[in-house]
C-alpha cells in the first residue's frame, strides 16, 4: 500500500500533554482530510486541505490543529483542550478536478491517552 | 443539510443469502455517492461509486434520487464479505459526508 503514509501506527500520550500525527502522501493529491473514527459514529470530519497554506474546520475541529505547510504533508496536533482524544485517526487525499474520484485513506494511527 | 444515514449498525447474514446495506442522504444539488470497505486490520477503500454503474466482488448499489438512497445489494454472500461498509456523499467544496457505517457478519 503506498500512497499515504500515517506514522506513528500506535500512539500513547498523558493528560494534558500536545502530540503530533503525521500523514504524508505521494499521490500528488490537492486535497487531504483528517478523520476520527469512533465505533458507532462512523468518519467525522476534523479539518481538511484543498492547497498549500490553506485549510477548513470540519464538525469537530475543537481541541485540534493543522498546517499545510506542503502539499505533501498534513499533520494534526492533538492538543490538551481536547477532552475525548482517544481515538482511531484517518488521513485522506483527494485529487481535486478530473471527474468523479474518491478519496484515498492512510493505514490510521490510534492515539490512546493514558 | 448534507447527511448520510446508515440505519442498521449491525447486519447479520448467512453464507449464501442475499444482503442489502441501507444507505440513505439528504443534499440538495446532484449527489456523488460511494460506498467505501473496511475490512479487519485494512485500511478504507473504495468499493464503487454510483456514476460508474458496476458490480464489484459482486455488490451493486443503484441511486435513486426519488427515495434519496443508495442502498448496497449482492445476491450472494459470502464469508469473506465479513467488514464494515460506509456510504459516503461528496458536497460542496469537496467535502465528504460519511455514514455511521454498518458492521456486516456473514455466517458459514
């Protein structure tokens, strides 16, 4: 599987403290999204991407940060002001123009607050 | 509003029966409709997409926009089928809705 990579796979963070989640992609995608995924709430969308230096809040973008700093890259801080963090994190691209595309998914990263 | 409604989190069939997934949406414009797979320990991809009209592994789904669904069909299923299915809208400014996703167990 290529394409898009998340790292790290597993993540353990104490209370109160920030972490960063890495999603790069090399499909030369304009658009990249952060998901979480909860059983029974399904994706719910945090931010996402459409270019370099540019991004929008999603539902639930509180207690969370993004840069775009790169068309590749898109990371994620979760901060301390999110209350619920533990969660199983996506990252998605989608090739922006060019007909009916989907959006492509990373492996996902699980962030566990202890 | 744009949404996506999955009301079944949990389906239940034997191997060889038939299977429908019930997805339905609400949008105003002309909807762009997927239904995405996740099987265990893979990551989400695509199953198809409705502009496309195909059968993949065996799975249809047609839009109908008078009812607002885009239920997901196979007339057969089969074990490997086991994983959890989301249907998903594309919006405006290539936003992506998702359903809550249905957990679906075929059994031998």
């Amino acid at each position: 599987d290529g394409g898009i990579t998340q790292s790290p796979k597993y993540l353990f963070r104490k209370e109160g403290q920030n972490v960063t989640l890495s999603c790069e992609q090399n499909l030369n995608h304009d658009a990249m999204y952060w998901y979480r995924q909860d059983p029974g709430q399904g994706l719910r969308l945090i931010y996402y991407s459409q270019i370099v230096n540019d991004f929008q809040k999603g539902d639930i973008a509180e207690g969370y940060s993004v840069s775009r700093e790169k068309k590749e890259s898109f990371p994620l801080t979760v901060t301390s002001a999110q209350k619920n963090p533990t969660a199983f994190y996506l990252c998605a691209t989608y090739p922006v123009g060019g007909g009916y595309n989907e959006q492509f998914f990373g492996p996902g990263t699980r962030l566990t607050v202890l | 509003a744009q949404r996506v409604t999955q009301p079944e989190k949990l389906l239940s069939v034997f191997k060889g029966a038939p299977v429908e997934l019930k997805c339905n949406y609400s949008y105003s414009g002309s909807p762009e409709l997927f239904w995405y797979v996740q099987y265990s320990r893979q990551r989400l991809q695509l199953l198809l997409r409705h502009i496309s009209r195909e059968s993949i592994k065996g799975f249809t789904a047609d839009l109908n926009k008078g009812e607002t669904s885009f239920h997901l069909k196979k007339p057969f299923a089969q074990e490997e089928d086991s994983a959890m299915y989301y249907c998903a809208l594309r919006g405006g400014g290539n936003q992506f809705y998702f359903g809550t996703g249905t957990s679906l167990t075929v059994i031998p």
